[in-house]
C-alpha cells in the first residue's frame, strides 16, 4: 500500500468516525461524540501527513510532527493538505 493509499483510508476512518459523531450527539451521547470527533481529527492528521510522505507517529498527538514538518512542505503540498484537511472536515 503506497502513501495516497493509506492517506485515503486514514480520510474514511476519520469519515467514519464522523458519522459515528453526529449520531450520538442525536441519541445525546455527548462523551461518546465527543471521543469519536477526537479520533477523527487524529486519523486526518495523520492522513494528511502520509499524503505528503511523512510517517506519522504512533501516538495520539500528532501536532508536533505536523508542525515541524509543515514548514518544508512546497505550496503546492500546503494547498492539498489544507484542502483535504477542509474536505474531511465539511464534506460530513
């Protein structure tokens, strides 16, 4: 499984999980939705750094990765991962 590959399936987890959000914020399972938002964010983060050939770390935090590599990343790779990032985030 090459990087496009496993970023692709870090995007549908983080969809997944979404999905999952919104229905317990319906049945007002706020702890749960919340958890799932958290996961989700994570697994787009770390999508969005093997859509640029990063490996992402194995913990929970990515944050730091993210920001010491952004700055390396050529305009055109900052544009994707910021319009993936958008995709992920309103294409719920």
């Amino acid at each position: 499984m090459n990087n496009l590959e496993m970023a692709k399936s870090y995007l549908e987890e983080a969809l997944r999980r979404i999905r999952t959000a919104k229905q317990a914020l319906k049945d007002n399972a706020y702890a749960y939705c919340i958890r799932q938002s958290q996961e989700a964010v994570e697994l787009a983060l770390k999508g969005a750094l093997r859509l640029v050939g990063i490996e992402p770390p194995k913990w929970h935090d990515v944050g730091p990765v993210l920001l010491a590599q952004i700055s390396g990343f050529h305009f055109k790779r900052k544009f994707y991962l910021l319009y993936w990032c958008y995709c992920c985030i309103f294409s719920i």
